[in-house]
C-alpha cells in the first residue's frame, strides 16, 4: 500500500477524473466487506440480520469507492457506474423508488460518477466526471441545495456549474470543494455548521468566506472539519462535547483554526467527535468520547487533540456515530468505540476505548462506516 501525497487542487482534480487515485493510492482489485447493524439492510449481505465481523458482500472485485450513511450505502463500481442499499426513506437510495433493500441494486445506467458521499440524515451527494454535483434524498432543511426543501428519489443537479472537487455529507447539511480551492455548504444552519457566520438555514451552496486553499472537508452530525492546502486544520459548528479541538465547548459559526499545526493529513467527524492522522503517521482524536470511540484507552471526553497511543504508522481513519475504523499502513484494520451492533468486527459486542485489531489479514483498503455500521475494502 501507499500513503498519499500532498497534491496541489488541479493535480487532485486531474487525478480523480483520471481515475488515477483509486488505482494507485488504493488497490485496484477491491472487494466488499460489511458489518454492524442491518435491520434495513444495510449491510448489503441481502438479509435483515446484524453481523459482528466483516462479511463478504457478493463475488465481485470490481468495487471503487463506498460511503455509509444512517441506515443506508452507496458505492461506485470500476466502471463508473453508482449503486445502494438499505433504507429507502425520502429516496435515500436514489434508485426513483422509496422501497428498502437489502442487495445493491443500481442508480439509473450513467457511467460518469466519480465521488460519492453519504450523509448520516438520509441524504445523498456525488460528483460526475464532468465536474458537475448531483444530490437526492431528505431535503426538510434545504440539504440538497437545489433551492427547494422537497425530497428527491432520483439525483438532482445542483445548479449548474462543473468545478465541483469534492463533497462531504454530514446530519442535515453538505460541504464541497470547487476546483478553484473555494469552500461552499448548504442546509441545516441550527449550531453555525454551514460556517457562514450566521446560524440560518440555506437551501442552496453558499461560500464560506474568501479563501481559496481549502483542499479537503469532512462532516460529524452538526459540526464541519476541513484542512487546508497548508496542511493546517479548521472547525466550525457544534461544539457541545468539545467536538471542534478548541480546548472549549463553545460553538462557532465561522472556521477557527485548531491548534497551529501544519502536518493534518486526513480528518473524519462523528456523532460530535473527531479522529484525524498526521503527516508523520500518528493517530489524533477530540470531542465526545462516552463509547471510547477517541481510543485513548477511557470515557473521557477531549477538548482538544490527544494522540492516540505512540505508533507512527496510522494510514486513515473514519467516524460513525459513535465508533471509529482505522487502517495502518500495512493495511491492517483496527477499530475502537460503540459495538452495540457488532460494528467494531471483533466478533463481539463489547464496546473498546482502545483500537483493537479486526482479524488478521493484511489487504484493508478504503474505509467507510454508517451510523452503527461498517463497510470496507479487501484486495
């Protein structure tokens, strides 16, 4: 496996539309793993019934990229083609049906989507290789941005534009990238999440402020965490649990900077904490920490970044709602927090404060996590 590099915006978007990343910075044959709760069929297995370690889903090796939202998943294929499963609530799936499954089944016929983000509030994002975004689900607080509040069953375009870089999903907002590093967010406004300065709701994208060096964005439940081209990391949004690492649990409703460090390499948000990895391979966490999903070995909640343990091989990370998966540079997988469903994949239902490993292989890729549930990538 190999770790990825910093890249300017125009070589990131170069390499997405490419396809360049998921064969190079992931392995290029993936298969499809799942675990955790499934009463909707979430987990893609084709039953209703929890798994407490990874399950293959199907026979194919084809699978690109995949995010996890409240009780539902999408996933991109090789090919370019965009699938789901699981609850169907408001059109979450975005197959034009209401109706849950519990088997991928495929969105329209398109061969153009390149990145795929799922909210944790039944709500749908994806970028097409033309650049342009595509939204679809619950839209009660204007999360999809097609100025309207009318929930979608299909993928609508939002707007017209085709500069979209990335996006992030979180309870009832979004945040993206445009290729020119500008930094936009739509929805739920109610603890300032949307950074715009204000704590009103917005149905379309808005920028936030003028900078023009944001390079990535990730989403908790009613927080925001980006970083920038500088490598420094910012927050904005709720802060009840200490959930933005600014040593207080005060909200905000603009980007502060947390700390003044310049070595963020990933950052993942969940149920109002954070966990993030530095360029020199060590594991951060903050915020609410009452499952142990901080892995620092308690239950007790962090203001502030606290390093997880003292190894310096941490590859990537990502958040449920109360549970956190981790891969190593040697393509190990690890996980701590909430298991109430069997989402940690230890075979168990007992929560962990510290990163246990999940099996012994070493073929762990790409990383997604649902609410109470967890998706991943094998060679």
């Amino acid at each position: 496996m190999t770790t990825k590099t910093a890249l300017t915006l125009g070589q990131a978007y170069n390499k997405q539309l490419t396809g360049e990343w998921p064969t190079s910075w992931y392995v290029a044959s993936n298969k499809l793993w799942s675990w955790g709760k499934n009463n909707l069929g979430q987990l893609g297995d084709g039953t209703i019934v929890n798994k407490s370690n990874p399950q293959q889903i199907g026979s194919l090796t084809n699978w690109l990229s995949i995010a996890g939202g409240y009780r539902s998943a999408i996933a991109i294929k090789t090919d370019k083609t965009i699938w789901s499963w699981g609850q169907n609530f408001q059109g979450a799936l975005g197959n034009s049906t209401t109706g849950d499954t519990s088997s991928p089944s495929q969105i329209g016929s398109l061969t153009n989507w390149l990145i795929i983000a799922n909210g944790k509030g039944l709500h749908n994002s994806a970028i097409k290789t033309d650049g342009t975004l595509w939204t679809w689900g619950y839209n009660y607080y204007g999360q999809l941005g097609d100025s309207t509040v009318s929930s979608r069953s299909s993928p609508v375009q939002v707007g017209n534009l085709t500069n979209w870089l990335n996006v992030a999903c979180a309870y009832h907002h979004i945040v993206a990238i445009k290729t020119d590093g500008t930094l936009w967010s739509w929805g739920r406004n109610s603890s300032g999440q949307l950074g715009n300065g204000t704590t009103t709701n917005k149905s379309s994208p808005t920028q936030i402020g003028l900078s023009t060096d944001w390079l990535s964005v990730a989403q908790g439940f009613y927080q925001t965490v980006a970083i920038k081209t500088n490598g420094t990391l910012w927050a904005w949004g709720n802060n009840g649990n200490g959930g933005l690492g600014l040593n207080d649990t005060i909200n905000r409703s603009s980007p502060v900077q947390v700390g003044n460090l310049n070595t963020w390499l990933n950052i993942s948000g969940g149920g109002g904490y954070c966990t993030a990895c530095k360029t020199d391979g060590t594991l951060w966490a903050w915020g609410d920490n009452s499952t142990g999903q901080l892995g620092d070995g308690t239950t007790i909640n962090k203001s502030s970044p606290v390093q997880i343990g003292a190894l310096t091989n941490w590859l990537s990370t990502i958040s449920g709602a109360s549970h956190t998966i981790l891969t190593k540079k040697d393509g190990t997988l690890w996980s701590s927090g909430s298991n109430t469903s069997g989402q940690l994949g230890d075979n168990s239902v007992n929560n962990k404060s510290s990163p246990i490993q999940i099996g012994s292989l070493t073929v762990w890729s790409k990383i997604a996590a649902g609410v109470d549930f967890t998706l991943a990538f094998s060679s």
